[in-house]
C-alpha cells in the first residue's frame, strides 16, 4: 500500500471523528474578537495529539507544532465567524453542530472551522504514521479574520516570529486548489457642506448632493477599471451613506460615504486612491483609508490599516505542483487550480510578506456567510488527507 493510499484510508477511518469535532467546534458561538471559548475547545482537541508544542498566544490563536525542522509549513483556519443573520431564513439552528445525512450543519462549518478539524485529522495520521521530517509543522486556528483580514497574521509574523516557507489556507475551495485572488481595500470619504435653512437652500452647501454626485462618479468608474485575466475585473461601491443637518428644516452639512474596493492585479493602495481624488477633488471633502484597531478576546489591542493586497502565485510555483501531485495521488485525478473570489488571510501572508500560499479547504464558498451553511463530510476526508500528505511531502 502507497503512503497515498495509507493517509486515504486513515482520513476515512477518522471521518466521524472529523465530523463530531467540527460539530463541537460549530457548537459554540465565536464573533471576532469573542473566540475564547472556541479556542479553548480546539486547545482541547489538539492536546490529545501529543504535539510537540501547544500554546495560545497574545492575541488569543492557537498554535501547535509538530518537529523543528529548518523548512516550515504552517496549516491555517481562522476560528471566528460572522453572525447567523435573519434566523427566519436557515432551515435548523445554525448553532446546532447537526451531523447528518453525510453533512455538518450550522455556521462555521465552512467558513471555515472546517479546516480546523479537518487539520486536527491531518496531524492524528501524521503522529499514526510515525511523522518523522526534517521539517516544522504548525497548525493555527486564527482569530479576528472576519473584521480584519490577515490582523492575526501580521501578529504571528511580527510579534510571534513565525516566518513560514509556506502557508496552506484552509478556506474553502471544495476540491479546488487556489493560488490567488483579488486584494480590497475600504474608504472613507467625509463631505463638509454648509447648512442652511431649507426655505432657501441656495444659501448653503449641501453635503448630500456633494456625496450623492461622488456616488455617482464612483458607480462609473467601476466600469473602466481594469481586468486580469486570471483575478477578474476590479471592483469598486459604495456601501454606506450617512449625513447630518441641523434638522429636517435645514441644508445637510456633513455626509459620510464608504468605499469598497476590490483590487485586481496591478492594482494598488496608490492607484485606487488617487483615482477617487480624481473624483473628488473639492477642498470641503476628504479621502482616507480606514485603519483598524480593536481589543482581542485576550484583552491585547492590535490593528493595521485596512489595506489588504491583491496576491497571486503562478501556476507552475513549486507550492502549486506539489499541490497537484498531492491531489492526483490522493484522489487519481488532476485539481482544477483556481481562485478565490471572497478574500482570506494570504492577503498578509503572501501579499505583504511575500510567503507563499496556497489554498485547499472544505466546503462550498458560496455558502461562506449564507444562512444554511453545510459542509459535506467527504470534504472534510478530503482535505484531511491532502494535508497530512502535503505535510509528508514537504
């Protein structure tokens, strides 16, 4: 029997295990910032693996290590998730951790504690094989991923030391291995206008007109902005508008707008930015690209400004072949080799500190932040087995 054929067997051995832990996982609710009692849960799930070190660091991730080899591979999950939204539109309690007819339901279970329990498989073969490599293996359930993408990240970098030569990402991509997508960016623009009395308007400067024409211009410049034939087309909107009066008898004098942008290859902070000046080049308006800070569940305030950069690795990347050889040992076909459309935690690993990365996780992406989020349990084989191979493989 092939090592390939081993790991498959195991992986489907371990298929209910993997089910039951991501079911507890799912079981308990874990916003950004508000991850501690799921961190402790998957702390708990990794003792019992006999890592070679485990421990929670500042920010509240939880790191296990298996060997202390020169070459590092690190498995990444973000553990925090969005909100359930509107209950009236899921069919089941989307914190139930319902296991069932070959599925787990509820919210997580793609996006993506999926790849949290699908990794603590992937180490449990790994130690049942003997795992014995010149070489580092982390596994990370990350946090704050959904209000900052990449935040946890910079922390393991630059506060940790963590320097991998290679992160794979486990959001989902059901079957696909992604080696890119587009990077994004969020704006502000704020409007200062003159109020008035609405009997005579001409008397001042309305901020909602000002805002309302950006709006406009904005909306068209989405139309022009340049597309790469891999990552797609750049985006632009706006997704909030907000304005103050002195009443509902009087000219706007403030209006407020936020700027979504997606940024597609060859696409910049720079570019992006200078093209809404263009847009708006009043002196009573200002542009600025937001920052985030905010307190983790350990109590630690951390941030970056919220510019998250387009990455992309070629198809014939190293990382990307072993990829392939992995999947078609495995599985006794070639990947599809694709990318994401939504954005994930590369955009730090690999779009500012230039790691490479790849991404192979369970689950369906459209179903990421949708309201009756499932994960087939076949995937969560899957992508046991493609990590603990990839691992060996290293």
């Amino acid at each position: 029997m092939t090592l390939a054929e081993k790991i498959a067997k195991l992986a489907r051995k371990y298929e209910d295990d993997t089910a039951e832990n991501l079911s507890r996982l799912v079981r308990i609710k874990s916003l950004s910032g508000k991850e501690e009692a799921v961190q402790k849960e998957l702390y708990s799930l990794m003792e019992s693996l006999s890592l070679d070190e485990l421990r929670i660091d500042g920010l509240g991730n939880v790191i296990g290590r298996l060997g202390r080899g020169k070459k590092v591979l690190a498995i990444d999950a973000h553990m925090d998730t969005v909100d359930a939204g509107n209950r009236d539109n899921w069919d089941f309690d989307p914190f139930s951790g319902k296991i069932e007819g070959g599925y787990v339901y509820g919210r997580g279970t793609v996006d993506q504690k999926g790849g949290a329990a699908s990794f603590v498989t992937a180490v449990r073969i790994l130690k049942e094989l003997g795992f014995e490599r010149d070489m580092t293996l982390y596994v990370v359930g990350s946090v704050m991923e959904e209000d900052c993408d990449g935040l946890c990240w910079k922390y393991l970098i630059e506060e940790e030391g963590m320097k991998p030569d290679l992160v794979i990402c486990t959001e989902p991509t059901r079957g696909t291995i992604c080696r890119g997508h587009r990077g994004r960016m969020e704006m502000e623009v704020a409007f200062r206008g003159i109020s008035a009395h609405g009997s005579a308007p001409e008397r001042g400067k309305n901020a909602i007109y000002m805002a309302s024409q950006a709006c406009l211009d904005i909306k068209a410049l989405h139309e022009r902005l340049r597309r790469d034939p891999f990552l797609g087309k750049g985006s632009v909107t706006v997704t909030d508008f907000i304005s103050k009066s002195p009443s509902l008898c009087a000219v706007a004098d403030y209006a407020k707008i936020h700027i979504d942008r997606r940024l597609t290859w060859g696409e910049t902070k720079d570019s992006a930015l200078t093209e809404i000046k263009e847009i708006i080049q009043d002196e009573d308006a200002e542009v600025r690209v937001l920052h985030y800070e905010e307190e983790a569940y350990t109590g630690r305030r951390y941030g970056m400004e919220k510019y998250y950069p387009t990455w992309m690795l070629p198809p014939d990347h190293p990382a990307i072949q072993t990829g392939i050889g992995v999947y078609e040992s495995l599985f006794g076909k070639p990947p599809k080799v694709d990318k994401w459309t939504f954005s994930t935690n590369a955009v730090t690993i690999n779009g500012i500190y230039g790691i490479p990365v790849i991404g192979f996780g369970p689950g369906d992406e459209t179903l990421a932040h949708a309201p009756n989020e499932k994960i087939p349990m076949e995937d969560l084989v899957m992508a046991s087995a493609f990590y603990a191979l990839y691992a060996w493989q290293f």
